[in-house]
C-alpha cells in the first residue's frame, strides 16, 4: 500500500475515533454508529492492502 493511501487510512480512523468519544457524551446512538464506522474504515484499510500485496 502506498504510503499517502496509508496516511488516508491512518487520519480517517483517527477522526472517527474522535467523532465517536466525543458523541458518547451526547448521543450514544451516534456514538455506537461512529465505533462500527471506524472498525468498518479499520477493515476495508486491510482489505485493500491484502489485495494490493497479492498483486
């Protein structure tokens, strides 16, 4: 994987994770959204590294 793609994987889940800790203190519906949104972001970045390794 390249390293700006790592980067973007990188970022992203670490302002969902933001998202979803500050949420918890308002909303805990949005809160449990953001965590399964952030594990899913989590999962597609090694999804797509399995990939591009095997290629």
């Amino acid at each position: 994987m390249s390293k700006g793609l790592s980067l973007w994987f990188a970022v992203s889940s670490i302002i969902l994770m933001t998202a979803a800790t500050i949420s918890i203190s308002h909303n805990v519906l949005v809160a449990i959204g953001l965590g399964l949104l952030t594990i899913l972001n989590i999962g597609w970045g090694f999804i797509i590294k399995a990939k591009r390794r095997r290629s």
